[in-house]
C-alpha cells in the first residue's frame, strides 16, 4: 500500500501550533496583548486529567498563558458557575474550556450556556452555533474545523464537491455540515436511520465518519479518489498484540473507516491514530488566538 495518499495529522497540527505560535508573538509585539486560555477540569477521570494537561503545555509552548481550574468531583454546581462568571470577566482570560464530561450533579449544558459566547473557544454555545449557521463570526468547535483545514489543504477549493457527513452529533456532525456547507460542498448529513448508506457514501468527494463504531466503513463504500475524514476513536481489543498481565487482551485505537481497506481506493485518507485527533488542541490554540484579537478590536490573523 503506498502511503501518499495518507495524510498526516500529527505534522499538520504541529504546523498549524507554529503558524498559531508566530502569529500570537506578532499580536504580543505590536499590541502587547498575550491570548490566555482557562481550562476547567472537574473531577479526576484520568483521560480527562492527560488532556487538560497536554492542552497547558501546547498552550504555554505556542507563547499563550495557560490558567488551568482543577476542582474536587463533588463541587457543587453553583461552584462551578461561579469560576466560569468570574473568567468571564477577567481581562486575561480571552478563552474558556470546561472539560466535559462534567459529574452527574452538575447541568453541563447550563454550564457551557454560562460561558461569554466571545470566550466560548469550544464553540458549544448556542450563540456560536446560530452564527456558524447564519455566517457571523463564530467560534468554531475544534475538531471539525481540524477536518476543514485538513481537505482545504489537501483539495483547494471545496466548492461544488459532494460531502457526506456520517453522523449528527452537536459537538461534530452538525458543525461539520455547516462549515462544509460554508464551502459550498453539497452536504449529505447521515445518521443512525439513514436508509442505503454505503451507496450514499460511494456518491460522495469527500466523507466524513463520525459515527462511533469501530471500522464500520467499508473501503467499498468508497469511491475511488474519494478523499476520507476519520473522526471515530475507538478502543478494540487486540489479541495479536498479546495479553495483559490480567489476562485480558491488549488493546488498540482504530476509526470508524477500515483503514486497510478504504487506503486502496480512497485519494487521500487519515489514519487513527494520528490523523483528527492531533489537530483539535491546534485548533483550541487557533480559536484562543482568534478570541484574543476579536475582545481586543485586533483583525485575526486568518489561520
Ligand atoms: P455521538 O455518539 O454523539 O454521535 C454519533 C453519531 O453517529 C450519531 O449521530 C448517530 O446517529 C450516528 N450513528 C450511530 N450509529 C450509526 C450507524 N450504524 N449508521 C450511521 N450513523 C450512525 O458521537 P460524537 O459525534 O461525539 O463522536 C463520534 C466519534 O468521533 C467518536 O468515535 C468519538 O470518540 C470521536 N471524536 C473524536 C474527536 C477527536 O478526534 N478529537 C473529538 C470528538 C469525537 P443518531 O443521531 O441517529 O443516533
């Protein structure tokens, strides 16, 4: 299998943290002004504890201050609405990132409603959803605008392309639709009742699985050329990896797309790991950035 048609998401996001990096030592030159980002971890999940800490260091790297909020699992939710009124208004917080999940006491959508929309760099609030749909100045969610940035660079001009998205979710499906739509692809939006999917997906340029379902498509959903977006992350057993000191088999990452499979014919495709994944801190960076200029009447640079 020949591996030019793979595209690499852990070189692209590590450029992507560089361009961010120049462009927020320029704002800090000419106007003084350092992006922050504020990260709220409630609780201890351990995956939850890697990524707000890799999220600081990717933060303090690209020349941004990093303020991170770590509270016990049983805070209260006033508590937690209480931090996120007082970042909203601190001058040096320009963005805010309420790790979800957040424990069962707390409303997460009343959380995420809290969040000053022009902070909102996880673009969830409603106010940021209604401007990507209408086109304003939205904040956009991380990890579509990854897969955005990632076509636009291996395809150009999206324009007239056939896309289908697999998947409805809020925080992927739906932003993905827009943005693609914000190119002027003609979207197919696919979920759980959509009748002949794999013909659906062999229509389209360009597919996009955010489904959740390890390896469910095919390489013959694909057509040949096609250009293939892997958001799924999911962990399957791996017996060929050997066994665990439990005696339960090892374990690995795989997408929602069979990548040995869709590799043959796809034009371009992202592996799992190392594909989406890797850009949406560089993207949270980008949107810190972007969020900083914007509070401060500074154009954003366009990244
Ligand atoms: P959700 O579970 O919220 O949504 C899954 C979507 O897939 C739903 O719209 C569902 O349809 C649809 N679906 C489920 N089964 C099928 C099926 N058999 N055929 C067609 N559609 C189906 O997941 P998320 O959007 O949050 O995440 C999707 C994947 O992306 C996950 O693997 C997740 O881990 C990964 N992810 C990766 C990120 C990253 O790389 N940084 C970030 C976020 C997510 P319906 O609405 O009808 O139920």
């Amino acid at each position: 299998m020949s591996t030019e048609n793979i595209i690499d998401g852990k070189a692209f996001a590590a450029g992507l943290r560089e361009r961010v990096g120049r462009e927020a030592a320029q704002v800090k030159d000419a106007h003084g002004l350092t992006p922050g980002l504020a990260v709220v971890l409630v609780g201890d999940d351990p995956a939850s504890a890697v990524y707000v800490r890799n999220k600081g260091e990717q933060t303090r790297e690209a020349g941004m201050q990093s303020f991170e909020h770590r509270l016990s699992a049983d805070t209260p939710e006033a508590d937690v609405l209480a931090l996120v009124e007082q970042l909203n208004t601190d001058d040096d917080v320009h963005g805010i990132l309420v790790q979800l999940p957040l424990p069962d006491q707390i409303d997460e959508q009343k959380v995420l409603s809290a969040i000053n929309p022009d902070k909102d760099v996880d673009g969830f609030h409603v106010t940021n959803v209604g401007r990507l749909w209408t086109g304003g100045d939205a904040l956009v969610p991380c990890t579509p605008y990854g897969c955005i940035l990632m076509l636009k660079d291996r395809l150009g001009d999206l324009s007239g392309k056939r896309a289908i998205v697999v998947g409805r979710s809020n925080i992927v499906g739906k932003p993905m639709a827009a943005l693609l739509l914000a190119e002027s692809c003609t979207v197919t939006i696919a979920h759980s009742r959509t009748k002949d999917l794999a013909q659906r997906c062999r229509e389209s340029d360009i597919v996009i699985a955010a489904v959740g379902r390890p390896e469910m498509i095919k390489g013959d959903w694909i057509a040949p050329g096609a250009t293939v977006i892997d958001v799924g992350i999911n962990r399957v057993d791996a017996p060929e990896k050997g066994m665990k000191d439990d005696g339960t088999p090892k374990t690995k990452l795989v997408g929602d797309v069979d990548f040995s499979e869709a590799a043959e014919v796809a034009g371009a495709i992202t592996p799992v790991p190392g594909g989406v994944g890797p850009m949406t801190i560089a993207c949270l960076l980008r949107n810190t950035l972007v969020a900083a200029c914007r509070q401060n009447g500074i154009e954003p640079p366009a990244i």
